[in-house]
C-alpha cells in the first residue's frame, strides 16, 4: 500500500510540473496571437503563386481602348505577316523563268559611197545656210546704219539748201556762171533761216556787215566769185544795203518763202552728190497743205574740208497739176 501511495504521490507530485509546463505552452502560443506576424512569401511554393498569378490574370478584362491601342502598336506588324503569307502562297509554276537567251545580234549596214556623198553635201548646205544667216544679219545692221545716217544727212542738206529754194535760184552749171543778184539775195536768206547771236537787231531788222555776206557766199558756192555789194530783191521783199556804213539791213521775219525742201533721194557722182529736191509750198492763207510738190529740181554739191558747195542746179521733173512725176 505505501508503495502503491509512493507511486500514487510521485505522480501527484509530477502533475503540477506538466501543468506548467502546459501553461508556458499555452502563453507562447498566445503571444503571436496579440502581432500576428506576416506570412513569409518567400515560404509559398512557385505552383501556388502561379496559380494564383493565373486566376487573376483569368478574373481581369481588357477594355476596348486598351484592345484598340494593342490593334494600333502591331498594326504594321500584322499587315507585314499578311504580305508575307501572300507572296509564299503563290504558285511557283506561275513565276516567269528568265530570259536565258543570247540576244540577237544587230546588223550593221555598211554606208555606202553615195550615202557619204549625200551626208556631205548636206553638212556644206548646213555651213552655207550659218554663214547666210549671218550675212543677212550683218546686212540688215548695215541698212539700219545707214537708214540712220541718210536721215541725218537729208535733214542736213534741207537746212543747207533751204537758201537757193527759198529764193527759188535758177537753173545754173557752175556757180561762176550765177547773176549776182541771185549770189547775194541766196546769202541773205541764209542769214533769215540761220541769224548769229552777234548780229544788231532793232525794230524786227538784223544789222549785218557785209563781211559776214561774203562767208555766207563762200559756204554757199564756193571762193572766187565776183560780185559788187547792193541792196537786192523785190518790191514785196528788199534787202536793203548801206553802202557808207558796209551794212546790209536784213529783216528777222520777212514773207514767207517761195518754197521748202525736201530731199528724196541722194545719189553719190565722184568727189560729190546728186540730190533730188522737191519743192513744197509753205503754209499759208490759200494753201492748206505742204503735200502739193509744184517741181522737182537735182542739185550738185561738192564736198569741201568745211562741208559743201552748190555747183549747180537743173529740172528734174515739173508737173502742169503741182505733182512730180
């Protein structure tokens, strides 16, 4: 019985310590309960992440917009892929095989004599027709010179002439020959038409010495002529000469003159010219127009180192209605 007690007593006394010891258990326990601590991921197996991963990958939707802009990023790359199986499902029977064949040779023809002949001939044509074409406009450039050139010198010898037409001087062969009435009223007209800014004017009249008519004389006709200073002229125009004082008295607007020139053609004879001179009639009162021609007549000039005399004058042409022919 003691021993039975002993045992029954040993166990008592071990009970107390199991207790404890349970208890220090159940308050470890408890304290994670009070910070529950994270689970450790790293822990979790990779299957069980995957397939986590896939249900909520399989939960979630794509949107339309998010659909469009994946449409739109491989947009290029779809249409790349569409080409590519297009050109593999051709037929290879249908390709063309290449042209393997040698081309056929080209003939060459030999030129002939007479095709070389033909190809010479026109390359001279060809030369001729260049240096044509430049001649004719060297010509033309020459025409035009001298188009420019006959005008002024027709407008020079209107001014020259327009002294012996104004007078109407007759017909002469040599100035030699001419009545000095005819030398000294040409001079006087010349002062009319061409006054010096030197000559004495007073009361519509030039004083001027009779000096000054002997040059007009000589750019007129030429040196050596003989003639006496007097007053000249006729009871509708005189002009007058003062012969104590050497003067002749010259009036600044007299009547009008007979006639005008105008120069139609000029032929050159030798040392000097032929010119054909038409005689106009003047505006006035009776006449309305200066295109009535009453005579043509052709003077000869002489060149000289001062310009040109007057070596003659004879008809040209007169017409009975007041037209040359």
């Amino acid at each position: 019985m003691s021993k039975h007690r002993k045992k029954k007593n040993g166990l008592a006394a071990a009970e107390p310590q199991t207790e404890e010891t349970s208890a220090e258990k159940l308050g470890e326990a408890k304290e994670p309960s009070e910070a529950p601590q994270e689970p450790d991921k790293s822990s979790e197996s990779p299957e069980s992440a995957e397939s986590a991963g896939k249900e909520g990958f399989a939960e979630r939707k794509i949107s339309d917009s998010e659909n469009k802009k994946i449409h739109e990023r491989f947009k290029f790359d779809w249409e790349l892929e569409e080409h590519l199986l297009e050109a593999l499902d051709e037929d290879v029977s249908e390709l063309e095989e290449p042209d393997e064949s040698e081309p056929e040779p080209v003939e060459i023809k030999s030129i002939g004599w007479k095709q070389a002949l033909q190809a010479v001939f026109g390359l001279f044509l060809l030369v001729f027709a260049i240096i044509g074409v430049i001649a004719t406009g060297f010509k033309i450039s020459d025409v035009v010179k001298a188009s420019k050139d006959t005008s002024a010198q027709r407008a020079y010898f209107e001014d020259f002439l327009m002294p012996l037409v104004a007078s109407d001087a007759p017909i002469f062969d040599g100035a030699s020959s001419l009545n000095e009435d005819v030398i000294l009223t040409a001079a006087c007209w010349d002062i009319v038409f061409n006054p010096s800014v030197y000559y004495e004017y007073s009361n519509g009249v030039y004083s001027v010495s009779y000096l000054d008519i002997d040059r007009r004389i000589t750019k007129l006709f030429g040196p050596g002529l003989s003639y006496t200073h007097k007053s000249v002229g006729d009871t509708e125009l005189t002009f007058e000469y003062d012969e104590e004082a050497g003067m002749y008295y010259i009036p600044a607007y007299p009547r009008s003159p007979a006639y005008y020139p105008e120069i139609t053609a000029m032929n050159r004879t030798g040392a000097g010219l032929e010119l054909t001179v038409c005689y106009r009639l003047p505006i006035t009162n009776w006449i309305e127009s200066l295109d009535t021609v009453e005579k043509t007549m052709i003077y000869s000039v002489v060149e000289t180192d001062t310009g040109y005399n007057v070596t003659g004058i004879r008809i040209g042409e007169i017409s009975s209605d007041g037209e040359a022919n």
